[in-house]
C-alpha cells in the first residue's frame, strides 16, 4: 500500500524521533490508545489507573525503543498497531502489579487472577481476527484500508474524517464497502 507525502514525512519524523513527531504522535493517538486502556483495563483497575498515565508510559516506551533503532515504521496502520501492541502489554504488567500479593481497597473484591477477562481474545480467537483482517486489506485501496485501521481502532465516523481529513460520507461510503466485502468472504466461507 502506498501512503500520502504528509503521511511519509510523519513517519519519517517518527522515524527519526523528533520533537515535532512526538507532539504528532501524541495528537494522533493519544485519544485512541486512552480509549483502548478503558476498554481492555480490568473495571476493578480502572479506579486505580488513569489511561492517560498508562498511554504516557506508551510513548515514552515506544520513544526509548525507537531512539535505540528498534522500529522501523513504514505505515500509521503499523505504528497503530505497534502502539496498540505496547499498551496492551502495559495494561497486563499493570494487572499483574496490583493482583501481587493480592492488593485490594475496602470497596473492592480480591482482583481475579485472570486479566486477560472474558472480553479478551484466546489465541485461537486472535488469529483468526488477525487472518480475517489480512484478508480483509488483501486489495483495498489505501484510504480504505486507513478507515479500516482506524475503525478497529475504535475511532468514530467523525474521528476518522477529521484524521485523514476527507468528508465523514467518503468515510462512511469506504466504511460500507468493507460491510460489503465482509459479508461476502463469509457467504463464500458458509458454502464452502
């Protein structure tokens, strides 16, 4: 997939790990990963971890890495899911640090032994969604694949117009072709 001239000098200011890329990084992420932490954090967690402190341990993780030339980023869908990636590996390091030596606080029950939790996928259950994802990409033009990306990311309609700066219908209509393609990779997959 090719990527947009501003989305290259992003990447290589990221690349490169300049003060204007973390500023960038920041304001492009930021939002989604503190959403991700609230939604995969344990809800027993959630009084005691504040998104925004696990999201800044995020960036400076990933910045520490990157200046000792770990990363080499090509595409946002990647860097996404690099992020992505080392926030939920925050959020697990976070769960076991408070189920040690069975931490709790008065209004709390003992926290259970198990974060992942019933939402968290198996690894049957992630590589199949990781297989289905791939598939999906296979041929998509890049703006579709962006949308797609950014829509499993969790953003909304309106977040994602607003990051590739095009109109919330152009969203809405590559949005609807990914619908569209979903359901017939699962009609194919039903007859075979």
């Amino acid at each position: 997939m090719s990527s947009t001239p501003s989305e290259d000098g992003f990447l290589d200011r990221v690349n490169r790990g300049t003060d204007s890329a973390g500023a960038e990084l920041d304001k492009r992420y930021r939002h989604r990963l503190c959403r991700l932490v609230e939604w995969e954090l344990d809800r027993r967690l959630r009084s005691r971890e504040d998104p925004e402190d696990v999201v800044q341990t995020v960036f400076r993780t990933y910045f520490r890495r990157a200046a000792q030339g770990e990363f080499r980023i090509t595409h946002t869908a990647d860097l996404w899911a690099l992020l992505a990636k080392i926030t939920r590996r925050k959020i697990l390091k976070r769960a076991e640090y408070h189920r040690a030596e069975r931490r709790t606080s008065d209004s709390e029950d003992v926290l259970p032994s198990a974060l992942p939790d019933s939402r968290q996928p198996g690894p049957l259950d992630a590589a199949i969604a990781a297989e289905l994802v791939h598939k999906t990409l296979q041929g998509l033009e890049p703006l579709a694949a962006e949308v797609f990306h950014l829509r499993l990311g969790g953003c909304t309609e309106r977040e994602i117009a607003e990051q590739l700066g095009c109109a919330r219908s152009t969203v809405q209509m590559k949005l609807q072709r990914i619908r569209d393609r979903l359901a017939k990779m699962e009609e194919i997959d039903s007859r075979q």
